[in-house]
C-alpha cells in the first residue's frame, strides 16, 4: 500500500492532515523557527540547522532569516545557494537548485497546489516538483509556480510570476513571466 508521504512525492492527490505528514511538517516547522531566532554571529548554529533542515546543500547554503518551508527534506541545493530575507518553499515535492543560485527577498517557490474540485480540495492536495538551475538569479518578490524549470544562468525578473518553464541564459520577466532576451557573453554592465 502507497503512503501518503509517497503519493505527495509522485505529485499524485494525497491528503496532507496524514499524521506522517503534520509531524514532518511540524518538525521542519521548528527547525525554521530555530532558524529564524538566531543571531548573524550564529553561523555555526545557522550551520547546523541548515544541514538538517534541507535534503542537501545545507552545507554550503547562505539563507538570510526570516525563511520558511513545508518539509525542508524535498529541498536538494547545489553549492554556495543564496536566499535573501523573507523567502519561502512550500516543498511537497522535489526542488531541485543547481549552484550558484541567487534568489532576491521574498521569493516564493511552490511545489503545492490544489484539486479543482471544491469537495476534493477540502481533504486532498498535490504537487509538482520544481527546478532550478545553476547560476539563475531570481529577483525579489518573485514568484515560482509548480511543475516550473528554470534553466541554468537566466534571470528572473523581479516580481516576476513563473508559471510555465523558462530556458537556459535568458532574462525573463512579468506577470506571467516570459522571456524578453537572450544572454550574451558581453562585457558586464559598469
């Protein structure tokens, strides 16, 4: 028999009130809250929580506090990830981050979403996982929507709402976000 921690997984409808699931969900609840109370001086500590908080790439991750997620364990990062203030994962599925990932403050990144079906929606969700590539920089207030990839060195315009995947070395940019030019190995802007 399926687990409902393995149907939300799948990205099939599952229901999330599933003890598992509350206590999963509580447990990266309070890791978030340990988080969100330290001290800039607290590296190590910030350290710590990071690397057991996330699936991978808590070792190398830089996350600016206040920062919030579902379960934590669904997020795998590339090295050296970067989240400014405020930002939140609702990781029911996979997210996945490549290296060198900027994400601005208050970025939102959802793998959650809900049946259609109103009596359904009462009991039951599901997912999409999400990926992101290396490289991307997405601007503040962003917003990624699920079942998105985003490809490796492209830039996510601020405020910015992603609903449908965005290529490799693009800026990409609006409500809902589209590509707007290509990435060109031009000298940097002064």
């Amino acid at each position: 028999m399926t687990s409902e921690r393995e149907r939300m997984l799948a990205g099939e409808v599952y229901n999330a009130s599933d003890p598992e699931l509350v206590q999963a969900r509580e447990q990266a609840r309070d890791l978030c809250w340990d988080l969100n109370a330290t001290r800039e001086s607290q590296s190590e500590v910030r350290r710590r929580i990071l690397a057991e908080l996330f699936a991978s790439g808590g070792d190398s991750v830089c996350v600016q506090p206040p920062f919030y997620c579902d379960y934590g364990s669904n997020i795998f990062l590339g090295e050296q990830v970067y989240f400014n203030f405020n930002c939140v994962v609702l990781d029911v599925c996979k997210v996945a981050i490549g290296d060198f990932a900027f994400f601005g403050p208050a970025v939102q990144i959802y793998t959650a979403t809900h049946p259609l079906n109103a009596q359904q929606r009462r009991t039951h969700e599901f997912g999409q996982p999400v990926t992101i590539g290396s490289d991307v920089w997405v601007g503040g207030g962003a917003i990624i929507l699920p079942g998105v990839t985003i490809g490796s060195k492209t830039v996510i315009g601020a405020g910015s709402v992603v609903t449908k995947d965005i290529p490799d070395g693009v800026v990409a940019v609006g409500n809902p976000c589209r590509v707007v030019r290509e990435i060109t190995d031009e000298p940097p802007v002064k």
